[in-house]
C-alpha cells in the first residue's frame, strides 16, 4: 500500500492529527478563532478574492456614491447633438482628484461607423452622469450614480465612463447597481481592449437588454460574432439572476477577470463563466447605458430613458501601468515581500474597508479594530517531518 493510500486508511484520531498538523501551520489558519483584523490598504501587500477563480491582486479601490447628497441633481437633458459632448460635469464630484485621477467621462459619437447596423446617432455626454438622490421607500442609500440614455428627436444621448487607465491585467469588480427604465437600451460594465481587426479585440462584458426579460443577462468574451455575421456561440452565456431577482432590483453584480477565465457572480452566486476567448492584455474598465437602434439595442420609443444606477463600485487589480509597478517595487522594498500581508475584502463586516487575513513572518500586526492577529508560520519542510513523524508512531 503506497503512503497516500495509508494515509486515507488511518485511524480517525491520527487522520484528525495529521488534519491538525497541516492546518495550524498554514499561514491563514495562524489566528484561528479570530476574527480577520479590519485595516487600510496601506497596510496589505496584496488582496486574496474568495471565489471559485480565487487569485491573489495587488490594489483595491473603492468608489462610494452612497451618501454625496451635497452633489446630487438631476440635469436636464441636452437636445443638441453639437454641443451634448462638450458638456461640463453635472457636479463637483466628477472634478475631485479621487474620481477624476481614475476615470475619464465619455464624449465620443457612433459617426465612425463602428456598428454598420445603427440606426440611430448616439452621443455620449458628461451631461448623462450625475448623482441622484434616491427617493425610492424605505432607501438603502441616500444617493447614487446613474448613468442615463434617452431617445430624442433626432438623436439618442448615451451616458459613458471609461478607466484612465488601460493597463488593468486581471481584476475582480464588484458593483451595488440596477437597470431601470424602457426597452431599446443597453447598461453595461465590461474590460475592454480594442482593435482595428475584429479578431484581436480583447472584452469581457456583463450586459442588460432592457427588452429582455428581467431576469436575463448576457455574460461575453468578445468577439461573439465573426467579420461575416456569423454567431461565436461559445463566446457568450445567457444568465438568470438568482433568488427570483430581476435587473431593476439593487444587486451586487461581480466581474473577475483570472488568466484563462472570466466569471460573473449576482450575489455571490456564480452564474456565468467563460474560457474561452478570455482577456489576455491589458485592457480599460468601461460602464454605460445607450442605444444605436441597431439588432442588439433595439430601436427605443422617441423620449424614453434608460438608467444605470450604482449605489457603490469596488475593484481589486492588477496594473502594468509604470507609475503602479513603481509603487508594488517600492511596496516590496519595505516589505520584503510585495504579497508579505494578505487582505480580504469578500471577509470583512465594514464595505470598502479591508481586513488582513495573516501576515508571514514571526512578527504579528495590529489591524484598524485593534485586535492582534498572530503571523507566525512553520516552514514546509517543518509540515513534512511533524506528519511523517505522527506516521511513524501510530502506523
């Protein structure tokens, strides 16, 4: 009988031995029956997702419109295609350095030609994005973003905002966001790398047909069509939400971007995932809400609107950006090891705050709670010999 064979066939207080052995070495297990220390991205190394593609990211940011009521106002909409995209930002939020280091306001047209069945021209407009009160009974939130697309006479005006930055390489997203309004429009949150050949474009998208069924969403790897009009049918996924939810209620709708996959989570249950044609570059981060009366939009009804509204938007990354690679080096200079703490944001009580799973080395860390959280951990080798040892005595 070969050791792994004995090993399965031991007896159950040496099996739990062994069990015992193994685990109270593991780094994460050093604090059992602690519960994870609250702390501030300042002190982790790295952030560990919890998930069927867990993977381990280097930043965290998160985006709060939850409680920006000195912001909040809903701008009329723009009937001028001409001047829609020059649009000032519909508040002051939109110029704080922590909004607008990171996200760009879209103001780009469909005259490109970019979806040969549109029907319609759409512009995007900073005049689109804007906090909003939320006045709706009993509110779980005083305020949030919406991003708006309404047809009018002679245009359809579309809401967009698209990263700063194109060099995400991976990443976990997670949004507190519902779609409402009238058929004809699409809300969408994605990654997105382009290209001028079909073929090489690089995209991941969670997307809502507000003529679908409530229930319905559409999770991509783009391209899901060919130069000739032909479908990719293993590129795409047609997703129910769970529990009995439709679109239009408050969710947390999850994106994680992991090499050779894409998953999409409604709630913590997955509900969608992709290898194939998953991202493989570098690519932007992109929210919006439009239509072009094309095959995929539909035409929506002159004067309707459709809305994305998000209570709060979280990210764990990867970047290649130069200024964030500097930042990991200098990190891992004083570290000694870039990954050296090891954080959570899927197990902690306070949104948006991290907690520090464990920490390597012998030394032990005091988290934002105030409580300690042990760090010590036996090496590998040191595992090995306490098992064999446990063998040799009870075999």
């Amino acid at each position: 009988m070969g050791p792994i064979r004995r090993i399965l066939c031991l007896p159950t207080s040496l099996s739990s031995l062994v069990f015992f052995l193994v685990s109270a070495t593991a780094p994460g297990i050093a604090a059992a029956g602690k519960d994870p220390a609250l702390t501030d991205d300042s002190q982790c190394g790295c952030y560990l997702n919890k998930g069927n593609s867990s993977t381990y990211f280097t930043y965290h940011r998160f985006f709060d419109f939850r409680s920006l009521p000195q912001y909040a106002g809903v701008p009329a909409v723009i009937q001028d295609a001409e001047s829609s995209p020059d649009a000032d930002p519909t508040s002051d939020y939109f110029k704080r350095d922590e909004w607008s280091s990171f996200w760009l306001l879209g103001s780009w047209n469909n005259s490109n030609g970019a979806r040969p069945d549109a029907t319609v021209t759409m512009v995007n407009s900073p005049n689109n994005v804007y906090i909003e009160a939320n006045t709706e009974p009993d509110p779980s939130s005083q305020t949030y973003l919406t991003l708006r697309t309404q047809r009018l006479s002679d245009f359809q005006t579309a809401a967009e905002i698209e990263s700063a930055s194109s060099g995400f390489k991976y990443l976990s997203l997670r949004m507190r966001a519902r779609t409402v309004g009238a058929a004809g429009a699409i809300t969408a949150v994605f990654t997105y790398r382009g290209s001028d050949m079909l073929a090489d474009v690089q995209e991941s998208d969670l997307e809502i047909r507000t003529a679908d069924k409530r229930n319905l969403v559409h999770y991509t790897n783009q391209p899901a069509y060919t130069d000739d009009g032909d479908v990719v049918p293993e590129a795409t996924r047609k997703a129910t939400m769970p529990h009995g939810l439709d679109w239009t209620a408050w969710a947390i709708h999850r994106l994680d971007w992991t090499p050779g996959l894409t998953t999409w989570y409604v709630d913590d249950v997955e509900v969608a995932r992709i290898a194939f044609q998953a991202p493989r570059d570098e690519s932007n981060i992109i929210l919006n809400a439009w239509s072009d009366g094309g095959r995929w939009t539909g035409n929506m009804t002159r004067f309707d609107a459709a809305y994305l509204q998000v209570q709060w938007l979280e990210l764990l990354y990867n970047s290649t950006d130069p200024d964030e690679t500097k930042r990991s080096r200098r990190r891992q200079q004083q570290d000694g090891d870039g990954c050296n703490a090891v954080c959570s944001i899927d197990e902690t009580p306070e949104l948006g705050t991290p907690v520090l799973l464990w920490k390597n080395g012998p030394s032990q860390v005091n988290g934002a709670g105030g409580r300690s959280v042990s760090t010590g951990s036996v090496p590998t080798w040191g595992v090995v010999v306490m098992v064999l040892f446990a063998m040799e005595l009870l075999i």
